[in-house]
C-alpha cells in the first residue's frame, strides 16, 4: 500500500462497523479499497491518473465496476494529505446516508 492508501486504511476505514477488502480482485482490475455490503469502492490516485491516458483507463474501469453495481469514489494523494477528514466525512456518508457529529 502506499504511504496515503495505510493512512487512509489504519486511521479510517479499518475503524468501521462495515467490512473493506484491501486490494480486492474484481474482474481484472485490482481496487484499493471495497465494502462488498456497501458496493463501494474508494480508489486513491496519485498524478498519473490525472494524465490523459490514466483518465482514459480510469473511465473505462470505472464504467465497468458501476456495471456491476458499485459506487466508484476517487480521492486524489492530495486529498489525503490535505482535506483528510472531508474524505473520511464522505465515505462515511456514502455509506451510512447520513453525516457524522
């Protein structure tokens, strides 16, 4: 994992009442993060995704994970370091329908 996937994973997402899959296979792409009860999938992205051809390859991959019935959420390393609790605020919405206090 990198340094913004364990950040995101040991101070987050491992802290839920709902199961993740780190590094879960589906079909042939290999997602960061899924909630198999959630059909959420959270993908963080370094800058080779913002390139034309890594924004082409993420459409297509992303269209076919929505085809199977997931919600794709994309947070760039940026986001991470930066507006970490706003990341952690919508997942959680994502996936409860409701805002933390």
């Amino acid at each position: 994992m990198t340094p913004e996937e364990r950040h995101l994973w040991y101070d987050f997402l491992k802290t839920l009442p709902v199961v993740f899959k780190r590094q879960k296979p589906i079909g042939s792409y290999i997602v960061d993060f899924c909630c198999p009860s959630a059909k959420l999938i959270i993908e963080l992205d370094g800058s080779q995704h913002y390139e034309d051809k890594g924004l082409a390859a993420d459409t297509i991959r992303d269209n076919y994970l929505r085809n199977l019935g997931y919600t794709v959420k994309r947070y760039s390393n940026r986001d991470i370091h930066q507006n970490f609790d706003g990341v952690c605020r919508d997942i959680y919405i994502t996936i409860f329908n409701q805002d933390w206090d």
